[in-house]
C-alpha cells in the first residue's frame, strides 16, 4: 500500500530530472508545468524599456516584456522567472538549455527562423531615423549615405544599413552610448528600433525623430524547434493576450502602442522562408576570411600603437619611481597602483564616454589606444622597475666613478642591461594586450573579436568561425614571441 | 695633492669616519690597511664622492668639498661631479660593463664625458689595453675573460680618464693567488710612472716594495702610518702588530705541505727582516 502512495510521488520528483535528457517522452510544457515557472532569457544590461533594472530599486527587473512575460506565463498558469545572458548570445543560450524561450526584442528573421522556431509576433516595430535637435537634413534612408550612423550591434537597424552599403556603420554596444556620441557629435545620426527610440531618444532635448519610420518588423518569442507544444502554447497566449486587451494595456503603459499595433499583430500572415541554419564558414573562407582580417587589421594598428605607448610611458613612470623627487616618486606609485587596480573595461569607458563632459572628445580609435596604453604603461613601468633593480649597484657606482652623470650612467649602462631583462616579460605583456584589445569593441572598434562576434551572430557557426580567428591571433602572436626570443638573444653578452 | 681634513661620517649611530686627517702629495703611494669595518673603504669612497660625509673637508688638486652637519653647498654638489672624472677608481669586484666589449668599456666614458671622437677614443684606449697586457682582448666581453684580466681592463678604464689620482679598493682580493700578480705588476708599473696611488690592500709585498707610506687604520681613525718597513720593523701599537700578523702568511704555513707559498708574498717574519723575496723589477 505505501508502494501504491508512494511511487506516483517519486515519479513526480524525478520527472524533471528525466525531462533534463535531451530526446525524452516528456516536452519542455511539461517541464514547465513541473517546475511552476516558465525562464525566459533576456539581457538587462541597457536594456530599456524592454528588460531593465528599475532605478529606484535595482534588485528588481522591469520593462514591457518583464510585464509581458508575467502575463504570458500566467497564461500557461505558472510564473515568469527570467535568466539574464548576453543579448549576441541568446539564440545559442536556448539550444543550450539555459532557458525555455527567449523573450527579448528578437526579430522574427530568416536568420532566427533558420536556427530556432519563433511565435507569431508579440509587438510590430519600425525603424527610427533620430538626429541631433534642429537637424532636419537626414529624413529617409537614402539621406544617410556618405554619414556616420549609429547601431546597436547586431540590431534590424545594423543589417539594414551593412545590406545599404554606402554608409559609415558605428556599432555600439548599447543604446545609451549611440545617444551621447550623438550628442558629442561622434556621429550624425542614428538608426533605432522604435521602443529604444521612444524610451531614449523622445525624452532627450538634445535629440529629434527625423522622418517617418519605416521597414516595419515583428519581435517573437524563441523557443527551441523540437518545442512545438511550447510554440503552440505562445502563440496562443499572444493571441488571448491581444484579444483580451492586456497587451494593449501592457504597450500603452510603456508609451510604445500606435494605432497601426493591433492590426499589424492580428493580420500577422507572412511566414517568412527560413534560410538555411547553418552555415559552414570554413567552407566559404573565401567570404569570411577577408572580413576577419580586416578586424586583424584593427587589432594589431591598435595593439603595436598602445604597446609603444605603454612601453615608452613606462620606461617614464619606472624612472621617477625609482629616481624622482619625492612627490613625483608618490605620484608615479599611485598611478601604478591605480591603473593596475581598476579593470581596463572601466578606464575604456570613462575615456571614451566620460572625457567628453570634460570637453575632450576623443575617436574611437585614439580612445582604443590611449586606454590600452595607459593601462598597460602600468604593467611595463613595473617590469621596467624591477629590470633596473636587478642591475647591481656596482653597476651604477662604476659609471659614476668615471665621471658620468646619473643620467648617463642610467642611459648608457644600466638601462642596456635591464632592456634585456625587461624583453621577455614585456613581449608577455604584448601577446597579453593583443588579446586584451579585444576589450575596445565596447567602445564601437571593430576588431578581430568583434567580427567574429558579428559574423557569428548571424551565422551561428561559432566553431568554424572560433578557428579562423583563433588562428589569426595565433599567427600573429607566435611570431611577435619568436621576435622576442630573437632579439633577446641577440642582446646576449653573457658568454659561457 | 689629496687633503683630507677631520673627515667624519656615521651611518645612524654607528661611526665610520671619525676625524680623518691625512695628506698626500704628487706621485706618492700611499698603502692603507686596517681590520674590516675600519672604514678604509669608506675613505676611498669619500674621496671619490660615492660617499657623502658629515663633516671635514676634502681637497684634491684645486678642487675642495666641504660638509657641515652632513649638508654639502649646492656649488660643491657639482664640484662632486668634477672630482670623480679627475680621480679613478677601481673596485674590489671590477664593475666592468658587462653589455660592452673591454675597449668599449675603455672608451666610453671618454667619450660621454669628455667628449672625446670615437678613433681618438679606440687609440688612446688600445693603448691602454696594450699598457696592462692585454691588446689582443679588445673585443671580448667582460665574460670571456678572466677575473685578473678583468681587473686590468677595469684599470685601463679608470685610467681612460687621465685621473690625477688613482684609488684601488682591495683590487685583487677577488683573485686566485696566480691572477693577482698580473695586476699587481700593472699596479706597481703605474707608481714608477709617478701617478698618486691610494691603495686599501692587504698585498704587503706591494705596500713593502711599493709604498712611500703606509697607513693603519682601526675604527674609524688612523692609529699610526710611517714608511713600510719601520710599520713592519717596529710597529708603534699592538693593534697593528696584531693585524700585521693576521693578514701576513707565517712560516709553519710555508713548510706545510713542502710548496712555498706566492714567490711575492714574504713571510711576516721576512718582513720584519727586511729580507725575503726580491721586489719585483
């Protein structure tokens, strides 16, 4: 009898664990049910009015699809938990498991519907052009020829303009950073989705809608193609929710509803052809290859520039450290301490998006190379430091004995010797940086990382794509380290 | 030539130098020895303004340094500069620099300092290389070559500098016994040339032979100085006595294993004799 009782309950606290398997009986609806929560992915980082962190209590996530998502999973009748990933990684996230659908702006695409399968449209959007205030000269697309137009990565806004050609594409990792560098004149205008150009653009004085918007597009909920019930599941609760009213409610309440909205949801028919899902990038090497190299391009302009930077700043910093008055000594320690003390991340943003309200205005590019420099000057006046200690003072005193001066003795005798100490753990500190320079993407650099991000984005070939550019660091850093080894043995003096 | 007045300096409580008076003239040698810790190395360093000192003064040629209280004037913090390229200095460890060949060790003071043409530089300085024996070893680094031949690179080096005095800190020291006599030779070659040598050494076959006078000194003063033979002879304080009978080899140790030791190194008790091996040239 207790076996009767107790066997259904065992199963039931098994099942889920049963479900994990991937190619089990049991369906992701059950597994919903089960868990008595539906996870949805999202990003949340600069993500209004989508998904955001509520700023009067930063613990708790808002947004109208935070709504939405509540909503819907009551509809399912079970609650809404969401998963926070990356935006560029949110597709690969749901084949991955790491959620049940993906509720987070995604478009409904040929790209998207060739890697997962998408519900029927949730919110109909379109594309804003938004320029400084006054500027009236950028009202169509076509205006935008021969300008420098902002994009958040990856966005409907950044394939239309890449499929346009002709226009100077920045690409910014949120929506905040296109508006300021909008209003510090970093670019001429921007292209937005209408929610992101409703919740940043409209309030900002500084900034204008220019024109009508245009190429309408749907946002869909992702959900994995073997989850049919699931889909099916969706597309019926969008359907109640529209029927209902909740979602006008929803949209009205975030200022995103317009009066075309609900006929473009209910009318809804285009089933777009899926492209096909995958693509083998080492196949078409011939297409993806050209690419990379031209983000290699970038790294190695950015990484052998802020290297010099680093290297001959260094040298300066180990030299007052060591050398210097008192207070110069103070402040050439405090700011080793303090470069090397803080993420290089941060620095990058401060330069970049917080120099401006200081009145300097830097590109990109010299921002790039400033912030790896800086930081990297830290590093180097370190390695320096300790090359120049290991000299023996013998050293030092003999030069003075002949007369020399103090700066003669450090450039003629002991800096030639410590430079051959320094050599290898400074190449350490390239290889380091060329990897490291990655990092200037978020300050709108398209480099190497960036474009295999980009072109794995859209199309999902992580892998072949990964080796291409995992063979390009490679093939230039290896031969940066055998250039060290080189020329470090080409310094030797040291005879046996 | 050298006029060292009531020179004194303490490292935080400790006093290395107290009161040194001590003059020297032209082309005098002078030997100065002493238990380790007498301060006799930090005297030459003083004199080459490695060192600062608290108070006295030194003068060399027309060049004088005076301290108060530890505190040197602005003007003679140059005259620091000026003093060292005219006083050469060679070292217990050589010093040289390892990253130059011996001629580019030789010629590069000349010409950074005095700013003297590469060619005039080389030939003044294969010159040199030929004076201390070793012209065929222009080219070497400094560790392809023996600590003796190093030593006498490190002398054409100071010597590039036409100083008008030449300080030795215990230069063979860090030899083997059959390394020193090489340096010895050049050392003994330059004060027949006339050059105003201060030498801290414990070679007594060099102070006997070689010096006009030599100086003993024991915590931080100088306790006697006279010519050699008479500090051998007939030393005034047992202090010396005792230090010369410690640094010079006895006789049990001649017999010990049937080898006479160094041809050059007299016994203490040859010394006292004023017999012993013949002085070199």
């Amino acid at each position: 009898m207790t076996s009767a009782v107790l066997l259904p309950a065992l199963l039931a606290l098994l099942r889920p664990v049963f479900c994990a398997a991937s190619d089990s009986p049991c369906t992701t609806v059950q597994e919903v049910e089960s868990r008595g929560a539906l996870r949805w992915g999202a990003d949340a980082e600069g993500g209004a009015p989508y998904v955001f962190p509520d700023p009067r209590d930063p613990r708790q996530y808002i947004g109208f699809e935070v709504d939405l998502a509540r909503a819907m999973a009551g509809k399912l009748g079970v609650r809404a938990e969401m998963v926070q990933n990356s935006w560029d990684g949110l597709v690969s996230a749901l084949d991955r498991g790491s959620f049940d659908v993906v509720l987070n702006g995604l478009e409904i695409t040929p790209e998207h519907l060739g890697q997962i399968a998408m519900s029927r449209p949730y919110y109909a959007y379109t594309q804003q052009i938004v320029t400084r205030k006054g500027d009236g000269s950028m009202t169509r697309l076509e205006d935008l020829a021969g300008k420098r137009v902002g994009v958040l990565s990856a966005s409907a806004a950044h394939r239309l303009l890449e499929k346009m050609g002709g226009v100077d594409v920045r690409v910014y990792p949120g929506n905040v950073e296109t508006c300021k560098d909008l209003k510090n004149r970093r670019i001429d205008a921007s292209v937005m989705d209408t929610p992101i150009a409703l919740h940043y653009a409209k309030p900002d004085p500084g900034l204008q809608f220019s024109g009508k918007p245009f190429a309408v597009g749907y946002y869909g909920v992702g959900v994995r193609k073997k989850d049919t019930k699931l889909l099916e599941a969706v597309d019926r609760a969008i359907l109640d929710l529209l029927a209902s009213g909740e979602l006008r409610k929803i949209y009205l309440k975030w200022g995103l509803w317009d009066a075309e909205q609900g006929d473009r949801l209910r009318h809804y028919t285009v089933v777009q052809t899926p492209t096909e899902g995958k693509v083998s990038t080492l196949k078409e090497w011939r297409v993806f290859l050209p690419m990379l190299l031209k983000g290699a391009v970038v790294t190695v302009e950015i990484s052998c520039l802020s290297m010099l930077l680093a290297v001959g700043l260094g040298l300066g910093l180990a030299l007052s450290r060591l050398f210097g008055v008192t207070p110069v000594r103070w402040l050439s320690t405090a700011y080793v301490e303090v470069m090397r003390g803080t993420p290089l991340l941060i620095q990058l943003y401060m330069i970049y998006y917080g120099l401006p309200n200081l009145g300097i205005r830097l590109t990109s590019f010299e921002a790039a190379v400033l912030g790896l420099g800086l930081n990297y000057a830290a590093y180097e006046a370190e390695n320096y430091r300790a090359g120049i200690q290991a000299i023996p003072e013998g050293q030092m005193e003999a030069a003075l004995s002949l007369g020399m001066t103090r700066w003669q003795a450090l450039r003629r005798v002991v800096l030639p010797q410590a430079v051959r100490i320094v050599i290898p753990p400074i190449s350490n500190d390239f290889i380091a940086l060329f990897k490291d320079s990655s990092l200037v993407s978020v300050i709108t650099m398209v480099e190497l990382t960036k474009v295999y991000g980009m072109l794995a984005t859209t199309t999902y070939d992580y892998m072949g794509l990964g080796l291409m550019t995992a063979a390009i660091y490679f093939g230039l850093s290896y031969p940066a380290s055998l250039a060290a080894k080189f020329i470090e043995r080409k310094l030797r003096y040291d005879f046996d | 030539m050298i006029s060292i007045e009531n020179l004194s300096k303490s490292f935080r409580h400790h006093e290395v130098l107290d009161g040194i008076s001590l003059k020297q003239d032209k082309a005098e040698v002078i030997v100065l020895i002493g238990p380790s810790g007498c301060g006799k190395t930090t005297l030459l360093r003083c004199l080459n303004a490695l060192e600062t000192f608290d108070e006295g003064r030194i003068t060399i040629g027309d060049i004088a340094i005076t301290a108060h209280h530890g505190h040197l004037s602005r003007a003679d913090r140059e005259k620091q500069l000026i003093l060292r390229s005219r006083v050469g200095m060679v070292f217990q460890g050589f010093n040289l620099f390892p990253h130059m060949t011996a001629i580019e060790n030789i010629i590069e003071a000349p010409v950074t300092v005095k700013e003297l043409s590469q060619a005039m530089a080389v030939k003044r300085g294969l010159d040199l290389l030929a004076k201390v024996g070793l012209e065929d070893k222009a080219d070497f680094y400094p560790s392809q070559l023996s600590g003796g031949q190093q030593q006498r690179v490190a002398i054409a080096r100071a010597l590039a500098m036409e100083p008008e005095v030449m300080l030795f800190d215990e230069p063979t020291s860090a030899l083997d016994p059959e390394l020193k006599e090489d340096v010895l030779r050049v050392m003994r070659e330059l004060a027949n040339e006339g050059m105003t040598m201060l030498v801290v050494t414990h070679e007594m076959s060099f102070a006997r032979d070689m010096a006009d006078r030599m100086v003993f000194m024991e915590k931080g003063r100088i306790l006697e100085e006279g010519p050699a033979d008479v500090m051998f002879r007939t030393p005034k304080h047992e202090r010396t006595r005792e230090f010369l009978k410690t640094i010079l080899p006895k006789k049990s140790f001649r017999s010990g294993n049937g080898k006479p030791p160094h041809p050059k190194q007299p016994t203490f008790d040859e010394l006292l004799n004023g017999g012993g091996a013949p002085a070199a040239d």
